[in-house]
C-alpha cells in the first residue's frame, strides 16, 4: 500500500506498473539511489520526526549518474529532491528507504537512446536494517569474490547504475552461498574495490585509516560522511590502492553505505581480522555516525 511518485504523480503503490517492453528491462541502462530517511529525535537542536540523510549529496549523484550515461533527465534536481520528501510524508513513514530510479520506457527498442524518453520513480518503504543488530556490534564475515569489477564498473563507477549490479549481486550470491554475509570484489588488478554495494575501510599501521581510492569504488556518501568524522577526531585517513592481503592483516575493518550504515568485519576469507570483533575506531565512528543521522550531533 501506499504511494509511488511517478513522474510527476503520486500513483498508488500497486499501479506503480511499466510495460514489459521497457527498455531498462532489457538493456539495463538506467540509473538509481539508494537514500535513508531516519527519525530524528533532537528538538534542541530543531530536529524531530523523519528526516532524509545527505539528501541533496544523493540527489547530486543520481544527476552525475544520468549525466555519464547520457540519460536526459525530465525533471530538475529541486522536483526529485522534494519528490523524496513528499514519498516519505505521503506514506506516513518515520523511517524509511528511499529509491529514487531512473529508467528508458517502452518508447522503442535497439540500442539507439537518443529518441527514449526517461521515466523516474520514487518509491519509500520501511526497512529497518540491512543487517542484524549482532552483526552490527560483532561484525561480520566477508569472503574476495571471484568476481571482479568489470570494465564499467572501473571506468564509469562514478554512476550508479542498474547494469553495473550483475557482478555485485552474482558476489553476493557466491559469499551467502559460502556461509559468509558480505563480498569483497576485487578491481582488474587485483587490488580491493569494495563490497556488493558497500565501500571499505581498514585500519592498521597502529590507527591510520585506509580506504581504496576512488578509481574502481563508487563514490559513497556514507563513506565521505565517514572521512568527515575521522578527520574530525583528528584520525589520518590515507586513499589508496589496497591488497587483499592487506585487510588480512589489518587491525580493523569495516564497511560503509546506505543500507549497511556502518558495518565492522570481523573475518575476511576465513581470517580474524584484529581481535576477530568490532574495533575501536569502527565502533567510535559507527556510533558518531547513528548520532548524526538521528539528528542528535551539529552538522
Ligand atoms: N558501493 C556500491 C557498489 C554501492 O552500490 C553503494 C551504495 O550505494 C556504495 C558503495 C555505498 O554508497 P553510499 O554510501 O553512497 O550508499
């Protein structure tokens, strides 16, 4: 139940429909967001009732998206930014994920784009964790993938885009199948990448932290917003390219995004990573992080 925004209308979840011929269906260019609202609880700091994460952020990257793959957007940013404000209050929710996705319609088929029109969704529902409150204090395991990322994950991975999720999701099918919660892709080099839909942290080096730069990752709000904090307690934060063999050793890991929020690794490919729990920077970060998205700390 409930209400989808349309383009441009407010249409009821169940009539939410596109054709079987639509074009994203069978080519799979299109592009999307993952975007959290939470309930904020601080009205000494003027904040309370739902409240949407780095919506502007989102709704930027959703744009640079549509922009790399050529998709021309119908709408501007300021109608999909209160687009996802109205999906929340419509629905009534006080905590929801957001989906704001961009698809070629039914218009004509081939590979030619330039006469497709783009549609646009934006869809809200309840969806509380992405993983369980266990695994978000002990962490969880992880296991490479033998999947890598491919070439236009590497070369275009600034876009979220529907197509390049093949390999993400056949990554995490592999690591669920292999008793573990989470992948690790690898780039075409070999060096790590980052998680199904998650970037990478590692600490080692007695506290530096280190994260894959931004050559075969998506560019992660949530792991901006994690750099943010780190510089802020005055922790060094180092981007560059990191082995396998590197997060074996490290003292901490974790992962960052929307769904998984902030999320520490405790084994990575049968491997205790440190002292085989969440460590102390993840756990001090993950915590000014749940802070922050509930309004209780200062932007
Ligand atoms: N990497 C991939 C492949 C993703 O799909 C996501 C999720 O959007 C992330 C990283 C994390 O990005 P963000 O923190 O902006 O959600």
């Amino acid at each position: 139940d409930g209400v989808i925004w349309f383009d441009g209308e407010l249409v009821p979840w169940r009539e939410a429909k596109t054709h079987v011929l639509t074009h994203t269906l069978h080519y799979g260019l299109g592009v999307f967001e993952g975007v959290r609202a939470y309930a904020t609880d601080c009205p000494e700091l003027g904040r309370s009732g739902p409240c949407i994460f780095r919506l502007q952020e989102h709704t930027d990257r959703l744009f640079r998206s549509a922009h790399i793959l050529g998709m021309k957007m119908p709408w501007t940013k300021d109608v999909i930014s209160e687009a996802q404000k109205t999906v929340v209050r419509e629905n009534n929710l006080s905590e929801a994920y957001l989906r704001p996705m961009c698809f070629y319609g039914s218009e004509g088929m081939g590979l030619r784009a330039e006469n497709l029109k783009t549609h646009c969704i934006v869809a809200a529902w309840e969806w509380p964790s992405y993983m369980s409150p266990e695994a978000k204090e002990l962490g969880i395991k992880i296991r490479t993938s033998s999947y890598t990322r491919h070439h236009v994950n590497i070369t275009m991975c600034k876009a979220k885009a529907n197509g390049n999720y093949i390999n993400s999701m056949l990554a995490l099918k592999e690591a669920l199948d292999s008793g573990c919660e989470e992948a690790l892709l690898l780039d075409n080099e070999g060096y790590v990448a980052e998680g199904s839909g998650e970037n990478i942290f590692i600490v080692k080096d007695d506290g530096i932290i280190y994260t894959p730069e931004l050559t075969s990752c998506l560019e992660g709000i949530t792991r901006d917003t994690i750099i943010r904090f780190a510089n802020e307690l005055g922790l060094e934060v180092r981007e560059k390219r990191i082995t396998r063999d590197e997060v074996y050793v490290a003292e901490e890991a974790f992962f960052t995004g929307t769904a998984a929020e902030v999320l520490p690794i405790r084994e990575h490919d049968g491997r205790a990573i440190g002292s085989g729990k969440r460590g102390p920077i993840t756990e001090k970060l993950q915590t000014m992080y749940f802070e922050q998205v509930k309004g209780r700390r200062e932007q």
